[in-house]
C-alpha cells in the first residue's frame, strides 16, 4: 500500500500523510518546514530530511555533507514562514568557559553584537516553533534560564557537554539512551586546526531524537 498526501490546493504543500499500518492507514507526521540556522555540520538538518520532513541549514560557510544548504547570513531567511526553526548561534563571545576575555568583549562590542544575533531568533513571532541551543553562559540571564539543558551521554555519546536549550512551542527532549561514559569532548579530541570547528558540531544522537520528536510534535 502505498503513502497517501492530502495536499493543500491552495499551497500545493501536504497537509497530511498517511501511511499503510496492516489494512489500514495511520497519521504520519506532517512534514515540517524547518529552518536550520548555523548549521555547517547538515546533521540536524539530514536527520530532519531522512524523516521526510524539508529541512534546509544556513551558514555563513559551506555545508559539510551534501544537501539543502543556503550558504550566506541567516537573518533575511528568517522573515519566511518556517514551521521550525532550530538554531545554533555562535558562542565565542556568549559561554562561560571565555568569561576571561568578557571585559575586552563587552568594551570593543563583540559581546553585544553577539547577543543580538542571538536575541534574533527569539523574535519569531510568526514561527510556531523555535529552539535555540548554546552552551552555559550569559544568555541564561539576557534572556532568560533555558528551558533543559542536555547532555550528550543522555543520547548515546559517552561525554559531557552541557548544552542548553530554549524553546518555543515545543516539548523539552527526552533522553534517547543513557550511555557510561563521563568525559569532556574537549579533552578526547586532538590538537587539530579544525578542533573549534569539530567541537561545535551537533552529536548525531541529539540530532536524531531533535527530529524524532520535534518532527512530529
Ligand atoms: C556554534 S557553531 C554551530 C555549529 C553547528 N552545531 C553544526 O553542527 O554545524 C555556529 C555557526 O554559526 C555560523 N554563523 C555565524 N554567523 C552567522 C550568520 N550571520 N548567518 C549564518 N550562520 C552564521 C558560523 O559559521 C558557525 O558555523
């Protein structure tokens, strides 16, 4: 049997598909729009893809894996109509683990300008759903506490990362499988050119339930 769309004849988009479930069919997520915004990596986006949803990353630099990648500043895609947006803003200038350098940062305005990059994404009043991620840092009191903060041994990669999340129309993330295994990924990874770059990636586990479970709720 095959997938069944009701498609909207005004928008051409599904509304709704559904799937063969024995002789019978069953509600499957709708396929969401999603915006990934600074995302390189294209894990968070190939794991909303591979679930049937659209999901397209944007960032200043290239995608890392083939896929649906704008490459450019996010701000003016951000005034389309996303269903969700999942963002992953710098934190150079914004997590605790640099608090030594905040004096030179909040005179010489990176700081600032940093926390308004990041309070772009949480004037979205026209986008149902919202999550931002960063690490610890100033945001929780900028803005406000984060609504969970996860870490990677909740979902299969045995090490630390505390990783905060604040979000918008969408459920806290249950752990997918808790793993042994308590060490800082900073401190499993070699010196290597692309060592900030690596460390800033999504965890492929954390991808995964993100699309799991905010793709269909
Ligand atoms: C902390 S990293 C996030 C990496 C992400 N977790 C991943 O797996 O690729 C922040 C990213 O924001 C991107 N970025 C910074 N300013 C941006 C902008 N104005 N528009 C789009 N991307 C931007 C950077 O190039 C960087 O890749």
């Amino acid at each position: 049997m095959p997938l069944v769309e009701d498609v909207n004849p005004w928008t051409g988009k599904p509304e709704q598909v559904w799937e063969p479930d024995g002789d019978w069919y069953r509600m499957k997520a709708k396929p969401k729009r999603v915006l990934i915004a600074c995302e390189r990596s294209g894990k968070v986006r190939e794991a909303f893809n591979r679930l049937g949803h659209d999901a397209t990353s944007c960032d200043l630099e290239p995608t890392d894996i083939p896929g649906k990648h704008h490459q450019g500043d996010v701000l003016p895609l951000l005034s389309d109509d996303w269903d969700l947006v999942l963002a992953f803003p710098p934190c150079t200038h914004l997590a605790s683990s640099g608090a030594r350098w905040f004096k030179e940062k909040r005179e010489d305005g990176r700081q600032e300008a940093a926390i308004n990059f990041f309070m772009a994404f949480t004037k979205l009043d026209h986008i149902p759903q919202v999550a931002i991620e960063n690490p610890i840092g100033i945001m929780s009191s900028q803005f406000r506490k984060p609504d969970q903060i996860v870490q990677p041994w909740e979902f299969g990669h045995g090490e630390t990362k505390a990783t905060c999340l604040w979000l918008k129309g969408l459920p806290l993330l249950r752990s997918t499988k808790v793993v042994d295994g308590r060490e800082e990924r900073i401190h499993r990874m070699a010196p290597s050119p692309d060592r900030s770059k690596k460390r800033s990636e999504t965890y492929s586990g954390i991808a995964m339930a993100m699309a799991q479970q905010w793709g269909k709720a």
